[in-house]
C-alpha cells in the first residue's frame, strides 16, 4: 500500500484564504445590513407607542402626515445639541400637516424626564424600552432621525444630529409635492 502525505498549505496560501474568506464574510455582513436597515422610498416599519404624558401613538394613527422620528438618549451629548432644533421645527411645522414623535432609547425614566423638561420638548415622546422600535428601524446610533411621508414611506434617514436648516429643507420638499 502506498501511503499518501497530506499536503500542507504554505504560510503565504494560508494567509491568502483565511483573507479571503473573512473579507467575503464582510462584503455579506455589510450588504445584508444595507438590505435589512429601512432605506429611502421604503415603508416605515409600523409601530405603536406609549408615550410619557400616559397616551399612544402609532405610526397608523399618524398615516396622512409627514412624520419626523427621532430615537435619542438623555445621556447623549449629540442628542442635546439637536433637541432645541428638533423643538423649533416641530412649533414651526405642527401645524402643516407634520408630526413629531420621540422615541427614548436606553434611558432612564428620571434621565429622559429631565432631558424633556430642561429642552421644553412639547412634541410627543415616550420610552422603547425594549428596544422593540429601535430594532424595527436598524437604528444604528443616537440621535438618529427619520423623515416619513403621508404614504408612509421613509424618505430621509439622519444619522447623528439634524441641524434646523437640513431638517426644514427636507420637510420643506416633502410638503411641497
């Protein structure tokens, strides 16, 4: 009987293959996040919140409106930058047919009330404490921000803060169609 030697890959053939699987690996992690994460044009995940002054909302109840949701955190220092502006466009706009809905992620309820006390938010707010929304919108980060239309479509998604000027522009285009 002949014995056969098994052949060992060189180090070089070796570093090459482990490379090229894991950069496969990538290519499949970073396009099935892109198809996963709710992107421009497509519905808006459908949602129902309890909100902090002891009503709901969903995103149902608000259909025939453009509606701007933000995820944000009290501990979040982005989060604070954006709130004033978030609170300006939202007395500006309230009455043309948008509405505002905050989702507070990975808080706690004397960090969140103080947040919406210290802002003045008026806008309706309540917590994800599961993280149940959150997850449904593939949020990635705080604060993000996404600009649903009246079809309920999500047509804008901002990651990081908003400034005012984005923010109106936007709203400004979707209002005008």
């Amino acid at each position: 009987m002949e014995r056969q030697s098994l052949r060992v890959p060189e180090p070089t053939s070796r570093i090459l293959l482990i490379g090229g699987v894991v950069v496969v690996l990538l290519v499949a992690l970073f396009y099935g996040m892109r198809g996963s994460r709710p992107l421009e044009g497509r519905p808006a995940p459908g949602f129902t919140l309890s909100l902090y002054d002891g009503s709901e909302t969903s995103l149902n109840g608000l259909r025939g409106q453009v509606v701007v949701l933000n995820f944000w955190a009290s501990w979040c220092e982005p989060c604070r930058e954006e709130a004033p502006a978030l609170e300006r466009v939202w007395r500006a706009y309230r009455e043309r047919g948008v509405a505002f809905v905050g989702v507070n992620v990975k808080d706690v309820p004397k960090g969140s009330s103080a947040f919406i006390d210290k802002f003045g938010i008026t806008y309706p707010n309540g917590p994800d404490p599961y993280d149940r929304i959150a997850r449904a919108y593939r949020v990635f980060g705080y604060p993000e921000t996404y600009i649903i239309d009246v079809n309920g479509r999500v047509q804008k998604r901002y990651i990081g803060a908003v400034d005012e000027t984005t923010l109106r522009a936007a709203l400004d285009e979707l209002l005008s169609k």
